[in-house]
C-alpha cells in the first residue's frame, strides 16, 4: 500500500501546495513557522489517509491545516507555571503532584527504548535530517544548507524518515517487525 500511498500523496495532496502555503501565508502571522506547519499538515494529512483516503483531498488539506493552527493557537495561550509564580507558591494553591509509578516509568523507558532503535534503523539521510528538523529545531533552510542539500530533498527525506519511524515503533509496540524492518533495512540500503 505504501507505493499506492505515496503515489495518492503526491498526485493528490502535493499539487495543492502552492494554494496550501498562500493560506497559511494569510492565516498565520509568523513567517518562520509556515514550512513546520505545512510538514506537520501534510504528516497528518498521509497518517489519515494511511487509515481511509480522503474523498474531498483538497478540503481535508485545508481544514487539517486548519486544524493545526487552532491547535498551536491554543497550545499557545496557556500559561506557564512559572509566569504564574515560583515553586514555593505551588503549595498555596494546594496542587497535587503526581509522581509517576515506577510501571510508568518502565513503560515510558520502553517507548523512549523502542523509539531510539527505530531511529538508528532508519537510512542515514532520513536519521540525519529528522534529528536536526525534530530534535535540534533547526529550520529546514538550515538542515538543507549543512547537509547540502535542497529544501524538497529536506522536505520528502524528513517526510518518509517520521512515516518510517512511526511505522517502526507502531510495529514494535505490537510485536510485528519483519515488514517495517525489511523496509527500513531496503531504505537504509537505498540512502546510506
């Protein structure tokens, strides 16, 4: 499914990229957030339709988009504890503070175990390029500059490595891997 899928994706969705970024453009106010924000639409976008393809591509487009700036708009408006005040004044306001359980923290060690070897299988270009987009924040001009790279190479590499690695760790997490692994194995071949 997945060649099917990407096939989808770009006849589909990518053609709709010029329209997608004039609306953004006139929708979000700051500029160096666009290119996160359509990569994050376009992420939604290929896991939804992963599950049931779209029937109206380009208004699902924009609404996910939509969607995601809401999102960001709320996430946005809360506010910090600290600008709330100090840690002393957490007790005057009689705030519980949940200590994980140690079943929590076993579970949660799992996951972050389970995502860093999914992360070490994935073809380099793809593990290079997510690392410096997702972990170190770097905008993707950045990325493309330091490896040398052109923006739409950035932008697919970073796409197919957080397909690659979602599908790697849903796998595991259900005890499947032969199909993801010979994937991953046959990308990594392909890229390294």
């Amino acid at each position: 499914m997945s060649d099917s899928l990407d096939r989808w994706f770009a006849e589909e969705v990518l053609v709709h990229e010029e329209s997608l970024m004039k609306f953004l453009r006139r929708s979000w106010p700051n500029a160096t957030e666009l290119d996160d924000i359509r990569q994050e639409t376009y992420i939604r976008v290929y896991e939804a339709a992963a599950k049931v393809l779209p029937q109206a591509t380009k208004a699902f487009l924009f609404t996910t988009a939509r969607h995601l700036m809401i999102d960001r708009v709320r996430r946005q408006r809360v506010v910090s504890i600290e600008a709330v005040g100090g840690l002393g004044e957490l007790d005057d306001l009689n705030v519980l503070i949940d200590e994980p359980s140690s079943e929590r923290k076993a579970s949660a060690r799992e996951e972050l175990r389970r995502l860093a070897e999914a992360l070490d299988g994935l073809p380099s270009r793809c593990r290079d390029i997510l690392w410096l987009r997702r972990v170190e924040d770097l905008p993707q001009k950045e990325v493309a500059r330091k490896l040398g790279l052109t923006e739409k190479t950035v932008e697919r590499a970073l796409a197919r490595g957080v397909e690659l690695l979602a599908r790697s760790v849903l796998s595991r997490s259900e005890g499947g891997t032969s199909q993801i692994e010979r994937e991953l194995e046959h990308g990594k071949r392909q890229n390294d």
